[in-house]
C-alpha cells in the first residue's frame, strides 16, 4: 500500500537526480508515513494532516537554528581541519613508514641497552649510579656520622667549662667516643670514617689532657676520683695496660695518679710561700749568728732565742703533708686494689738493719741510676718514701730554728702523728725520726749533748704513746657509752 502510493504521488514529488534513481526502493521512514496515511480519513487529511506537518516543520526549524547557533564554532573547526586533512593524510603515512622502518633499530638499541647495563654485569656508570643513589637514601646517616666529631668536641668543651665535678659530659664523650670507636673496626677501610676517627683522635687528646687536669684538682675526693680513673681506662686504655717489665699490675694509670697528685701537694704547700720566707729569714738571722759567736755564746750575748715564725710555718706544713699524704695514698689503694697487699718498702723503699743506718735514697735518686734491664717497681712502694724525705728534708732544713724544747716537742709529736696516720696504711716512719735530732746536730757534738738527744727523743715517744693511748681510751669509752644509751633506749622501749 505504501509503495502504491507513493509511486502515485511521486510525479508531485521535488526529488533530485541522485534521489530519482533510487526511486525502487523507499526508506523506512518515508514507507512508515506513507503507511500511515493510508489509515486517515479524507477530512484529517485535508484539516489536521497540513497543520501536523507544518507544526513539525517549524519545530524542525527552530532545532537546526539553535544547533547551528550551539555548534557554530565547533562546525567551523570541522571544516577547517577537514581541508587540511587531504595534506595531512599523506604525511601521516609517510610518517609511519618512517617509524616502521626506525623500529628495528630501536629494537637493536634497547637490546644494547639492556645487555650493557645489565645488574648482572659490571658497568661503571651504574656503579657510580648505585653509589649516587645509595648516598640519597642514606643522607641523613651520613649527616649523622659527620655531625659527631663536632658533637664530641662540644661534649669536651662543655666539661671543660663545667668543671671537674660534671660527669654528664664526660658520659656523652665517652658514648660518642665508643661508637666512633666502633664504627672504625667496622668501617675501617672507608676514608670517610678514617678521617672522622682522626678528627676524634685529636678531640680524645684534649679530653686526655683535661682528666689529667681533673685529677690535680685540690678538691678532689674518693668517688671523684675513681670516676676519673675510670674514664682514663676508657680514654686511654695504653696507660692501664700493665708494663711487662714492671712488677705492679696498675699499669702506667698508677703512676699518673701519684705524680697528678703530688704535684697538688706541692701546689698546696707552696700557698704557704709568705710563712716559709718568713723561716728563711730566721734562719738566715741564726746562721748570722752563728758563724759571729764565739765559743762562750753567753759571754757575748748572741744566742738564738727565736723560731716562732719556723714553728708557725713547720705546723702549717705538717698539717697540710698529713692530710694529703693520707688522702693521696689511701685513694690510690682504694682505686687499685690490686696493690693494697703490696708491701710499702722493698729494696728501693726504706730498709733499716739497725736504728742508726739512715734511709736508703729516694725513688727519685734510684730512677736516676736505674739501667732498665731490671723490673720496675710498683710506684706505690717508691712513693712513701719520696714523700718521707719530702718532710724529711723541710724539717732538717727548719727545725734547728726551734730550740724551744716545748715547741719542739710539739712539733715532733705532729710528726709523729702523721708517721702514725700513714702506718695505719703501712708506711709508718716514726723509726726515721729516732735518729732525726742527731743529724741535725743544733752544734752540740760532745757526748753528753748525744745522751740529752737521745732522753729527750725518749720523753717524746712516751708522751706521744701516753697521748694516743688517751685518745683510744677515749674513743673506746665514748663507743661503750654510746652503745649502752642505744641498749638502754631499747630497753626502755620495749
């Protein structure tokens, strides 16, 4: 039916060439419309069908001029590349054959490529590509380690600058100095952590250097001290390991401690420089004297009668050596314990064969006759010796410008009280004092002069063992007494 009528209505129809000869054969819309007529009535026809159309036709209108309106600027572009695209079309071949002939050699390049710098193979580019990125991941570790030579030396200057008393500082260095330390016989052949170990090796030396400093200190105490000593084991373990030709087992650290403090007592006595002038001026005054006197010193009236300032400075002086030899020597027993058994006096110490022969020289004297092939002594059993001729030596130089037997009393019951305070730690020289009155002679050599020495060193030693013996009962008496008033509070208690 629709192709009837539309071959009817086809004479009326305004067709174009193109469209007249393909007449046979109707699309689907055109047939479903022309279907679609067939089934209205003349009068919708003739009334509803032209406004029907015409309603569509304007809205078909009014949908093409808003697209053109919408698209205008997009349909002009179309049109423009469309007429580029006959020139463009033949290059973009061209360029494809061009790729299709180059990709062989790519595929050769690559193949190179990766044969070269395969991780298989050795290749100094990408080694120093690893190495490159190896340093990148690890930056902030290598940041670390090149901060701690700076860190170590601001831990020593900070101790330095705190004091001796601080050992916070000291701990940091000692931790940093043990994982540089560390680092090192790990890492020994690298050159960064060689030169970091020798900028350390310098700092360790200062720090070396201020415990050495720390241990002449006039303040320090026991605890102090072991903390030091300690710290140089760490520092400096050289000085701890035991000579193999040395019979003490403290090592060199030993003898340091001795000379760091010795060099504090003589640091400490020399504080009374303005009472030992004032000695030496007595003495200058009884030499003077002296050698102006005749035999009869009473007919001309030149006898020495001063030596208070002596007495005053040898009090002070005694005083001071009896404190710090008892400090120093019983440190050094308590921070090596390993020489507390050891004997104080050995053949180059202070041997006695009978009550007159005098000491044998100082530790300092045999050093210098020492010929090496023999062992060292341990520096403990030298040292109360160098101290004892030390004292020795002050009062022979000082005590004959006290001839007042009282204060010469006095001053040699001092003495023996600190020959006393250093036997308790087993180097007790009270047996050189017997013999210290004779050799300082005051220009009494007859024999009846001899005995009155003698009596009176005898009446010294009973009034200093009848004053010690005081002071024990005392001691015990006040400890009974003591325990009694804590017993009777106990029983008072309960």
């Amino acid at each position: 039916m629709a192709e009837a009528l539309y071959e009817l209505l086809a004479p009326y129809l305004e067709q174009s060439p193109a469209s007249r000869s393909t007449t046979a054969s109707l699309d689907p819309i055109t047939s479903q419309y022309l279907s679609r007529l067939s089934t209205l009535s003349l009068s919708s026809l003739t009334t509803q069908e032209p406004q029907s159309l015409a309603q569509l036709s304007h809205s078909t209108v009014l949908s093409i001029q808003s697209l053109s309106s919408r698209s205008n600027a997009a349909v002009i572009a179309s049109s423009e590349h469309f007429s580029t695209l006959q020139d463009t079309l033949p290059l973009l071949a061209e360029e494809a054959n061009r790729l299709q002939d180059e990709v062989p050699k790519l595929d050769e390049r690559a193949v190179a490529f990766s044969t070269t710098y395969n991780r298989s193979s050795e290749n100094e580019a990408l080694d120093r590509r690893k190495r490159a990125l190896l340093m990148e991941r690890n930056a902030d570790r290598l940041a670390d380690i090149l901060d701690l030579p700076t860190l170590l030396s601001s831990a020593i200057s900070s101790t330095a600058a705190s004091g001796a008393s601080t050992s916070t500082n000291y701990a940091t260095a000692l931790e940093l100095y043990s994982h540089i330390k560390r680092l090192y016989l790990l890492y020994s052949d690298s050159p960064l952590v060689n030169s970091i170990y020798r900028q350390t090796q310098s700092a360790m030396q200062d720090l070396t250097s201020h415990l050495i400093s720390s241990l002449r200190a006039s303040n320090v105490k026991l605890a102090a001290g072991m903390r030091i000593v300690g710290w140089l084991r760490r520092v400096a373990p050289e000085l701890d390991a035991p000579n193999h030709r040395a019979e003490n087992r403290e090592g060199l650290l030993g003898y340091l401690f001795l000379v760091c403090r010795l060099s504090t007592l003589n640091a400490t006595l020399s504080a009374l420089e303005p009472l030992r002038q004032l000695a030496d001026q007595e003495t200058e005054t009884r030499l003077r004297k002296a050698s102006t006197s005749t035999k009869s010193a009473t007919a001309t009236g030149n006898a020495w009668h001063g030596g208070q300032q002596t007495e005053r400075y040898l009090k002070k002086y005694i005083e001071i050596f009896r404190e710090q030899s008892f400090s120093i020597i019983s440190m050094y027993r308590s921070i090596f314990p390993s020489t507390a058994d050891e004997p104080m006096t050995d053949e180059v110490g202070m041997p006695f064969k009978s009550l007159g022969l005098k000491s044998m020289p100082t530790a300092l004297k045999d050093a210098a006759t020492f010929d090496g092939s023999e062992a060292v002594p341990s520096a403990l059993s030298t040292f109360p010796s160098h101290l004892t001729d030390l004292l020795l030596d002050t009062l022979r130089q000082y005590l004959p410008n006290v001839l007042d037997m009282t204060s010469r009393e006095s001053l040699l019951t001092q003495v023996l009280y600190c020959a006393g305070s250093l036997g308790r730690l087993g180097a007790d020289f009270s047996l050189m004092l017997a013999m210290l009155d004779t050799e300082l002679g005051d220009g009494r050599d007859d024999s009846d002069d001899d005995e009155g020495d003698a009596n009176h060193w005898i009446e010294v030693m009973k009034k200093h063992r009848e004053l010690a013996g005081r002071l024990e009962a005392l001691a015990s008496s006040a400890g009974s007494g003591e325990g009694a008033d804590r017993g009777g509070s106990l029983r008072m208690k309960s």
